[in-house]
C-alpha cells in the first residue's frame, strides 16, 4: 500500500506515537511519505529517524512567507473555508486560513508524483482541514487520528462534524475519546475507531533495571494537564518520612518557571530535579533507575486531558509501578490496585499515601511492575493496532474500486 502522511510537523520528540507508526507500517513493506507543512527547529531527534531514514521520506512545503505569495492565485480558494475550518483564537482562524490556502496550493502538486493510496493525518485542525482539501484535489480518500488538546479545547462541534463527514474514518486512541466524540458531534458509532497510540514495545521491554532507592519519575510537557505541581506538594508530604527521595522531571514547556519556584518556596531543592529535554538512550537510562512513575494528570481549565500517555506506557513496559489519576481514558490503560494506583485528580493526600505504599513494599511494586507490562503487551501493542488501521485503509479502498 502506498500511503501519504500529511502532517503538521515532522518530527516532533513528543509525538513517538507517530513514528511508532510510521515504522511499523515501513517494516511491513508499504511505501510511506511524509509530507510536513512545517520544518521543525532545534528538537532533540530520535535515533529511530536516523535508522529508518524518516527524513529521507520526508517533503517540506517552502517558507511560509513563500507560500503566502500563492495567495494572488484564485484557485487557492478551493473551498469556502468559514464553513470548513475554524482556529482558536480569531487571528489563527485567518492565519491557518491563509496558509491552508497556500500549502494547498503546492500539496497535490508533490502527492501526484506518489500515486498514492490513502492519506493519513494526526490532530483535529489544520493538519485535518489541510489533508481534507488535499483528498478533494488528488480523489484519494483520507483518514485522521485525533488525540487530546486538538479535541477537549474549545471544540466546535458543527466544523467537527464536516471534518468528520468527509473522512472515510475517524481513529482515535480510546472509548472514552470516542463516547466523547460521539455525544459532541452526533456523527454515527461506526464512523470512529478506536486504535490506540501506542510506544516501541521492543525497545521499552529490554531495558535492565537498575532501580534506585526513593526515586520518582515523570516524563512530559511542562503543562497544567501533567499535574506536576500536586508531585511537588506530594513529595513535602513525602519528605518526612523519606528524607531522601528524589523526584526527577524529564521534560520542557511554559510552566517551567511557575513549578521551579513552587520547588523553591517548599524547600524541596535538593528532592526535586528538573532534567529538561532528554535523548532517547538519556530517558532509558532514567526509566533503569527509577522506583515509581508518577503523572498525576488533571483537566486543565481549557479542558485539555491526557489520552493513556506513552510515557506511562513505557514506564510499565519497563516493569516500573505507576501512580497516576482516575482522569478521561487513563483507567483504561491503568487498573486502581493491579497495574498501579489512580487517584482523584489535584488531590495530594491521594497521591502521597499511593506512592508510600509503593515505596514502603518492595513486593507490591514487583507485581505491579509485571502486571503493567503484561497490560501493555496485550492491549496496547504497536503490531496489533497497526494491524487494525491497515485494515481500516483496505475497506476503504475495497469500496472505493
């Protein structure tokens, strides 16, 4: 099979789940392109690009200020776009609009060289209005996966709807996603699927532990939904009876600033350590030494929530316990008491006596640890997720003859 991603950037060091993906697809011989609307700059990349040549798949539109000259061009305007795109806030309406335009301008242009199959995007927006105009240009059918922050903030539920209408399928990496999906949009049971995003399984399995007395873990963006500021306040609880716990935070964003200061004002210098951005073989050696995987998740004010994070995934692949909250589709990965503990969500009580019991018996965290990677390997694999899309693409294309 011949297929297109069009996707907003690639790549991107938070978004594995996509180059899982694309990986495993490649190694199972069908031919994939990328196509990036925008160059990344100065991220940290994954060795598994390099290996699998993913930038040698990979086509760049030209600078945006390039591809804005296309706007003097009539037929740019393909669609009427207030009815087909809507961005957050009004200048990125306008601005997405602009650009869409432009990018469209050039995409069918590259992709017919491909005589490609299907099309395929990641995140509700402007990667799936852009993908949308690209299907109705070229006649290939197309799909998208939604996830999280592309859905829960301030979703229009009519331009969701149209985006959904003209796809040949919705993926999405839950039922809760898609119990939500449904009840916003009306759209029918059998327009979505879940498939889930799923992380390197081989790769998170190997690892040797070497697990460290007293010491947490959180992997991710630096952000309201992670929770990180009730692990701050969860480890001074902690401290008393722990004097020595570390807790390690693996990850950049806006809230670095706000949670380097909360460190400061609980006297929690020496117990909490901020790592920023790590490399692939920087993380595994993190995730060796750890004793328990925290990511207290919580609804942001915008409504933005995790979907089963790949870092919780890869935590429990590793065999290491995870505490985490009983937030959206996080209970569908975790079990309260079998795989790990969930908590209610910004409640640090919660939390501190979840992680206690775990550092407090060395058994429970062993059980835990195995029972997680038993969970992940059954039900959130890469190869038999894989297997569902590829699927999903050969009805598809079995309708379409």
């Amino acid at each position: 099979m011949r297929i297109g991603y069009i996707l907003l950037q690639f790549p991107v060091v938070s978004e594995t789940f996509i180059m899982n993906e694309l990986i495993e697809l490649i190694n199972r011989g069908h031919e994939v392109h990328i196509f990036s609307l925008i160059r990344p700059q100065g991220q940290i990349i994954h060795p598994e690009v390099e290996k699998y040549r993913l930038l040698q798949r990979t086509y760049y539109l030209p600078a945006y200020t390039r591809l804005s000259l296309e706007l003097v061009k009539p037929r740019t305007w393909p669609v009427p776009f207030s009815n087909a795109y809507e961005g957050r806030p009004a200048k990125s309406r306008l601005l997405g609009k602009l650009f869409s335009a432009a990018a469209i301008n050039h995409l069918p242009k590259i992709i017919s060289d491909f005589h490609l199959d299907v099309l395929h995007t990641h995140f509700y927006g402007l990667p799936t209005f852009v993908t949308m105009l690209a299907s109705k240009k070229t006649g290939i059918p197309f799909t998208f996966t939604c996830h999280a922050f592309d859905i829960f903030i301030e979703p229009n539920a009519k331009v969701m709807r149209r985006h959904m209408e003209a796809t040949a399928k919705v993926i999405t990496p839950s039922h809760y996603n898609k119990a939500y999906l449904q009840n916003l949009t009306g759209v029918s049971e059998g327009k979505i699927q879940v498939i889930r995003a799923c992380t390197n399984i081989d790769k998170f399995r190997t690892i040797r532990r070497l697990e460290r007395e007293l010491r947490l873990l959180s992997v991710g963006r630096l952000v309201e939904k992670k929770g990180y500021s009730y692990a701050i306040m969860a480890v001074k609880q902690l401290r008393t009876e722990f004097p020595e716990i570390q807790f390690r935070i693996v990850g950049s964003g806006p809230l670095e600033r706000e949670l380097n200061s909360l460190v400061k004002s609980l006297h929690l210098d020496t117990n909490v350590t901020f790592l920023g951005s790590l490399s692939s073989d920087s993380l595994t050696e993190e995730l060796a030494k750890t004793t328990i995987f925290v990511l207290p998740c919580v609804i942001a004010k915008n409504g933005d929530m995790d979907a089963c994070p790949l870092t919780l995934q890869e935590a429990m692949l590793a065999e290491i316990p995870v505490v985490s909250t009983n937030v959206g589709s996080i209970p569908e990965l975790i079990t309260n008491g079998k795989e790990g503990f969930l908590v209610d969500e910004k409640n640090v009580e919660q939390l501190a006596s979840a992680i206690k019991l775990l550092l407090s018996d060395a058994g429970l965290r062993v059980r835990m640890g195995k029972a997680g990677r038993d969970k992940v390997e059954k039900e959130f694999c890469i190869h038999t997720e894989v297997d569902k899309l590829i699927k999903v693409w050969e009805h598809i294309l079995l309708f379409a003859c």
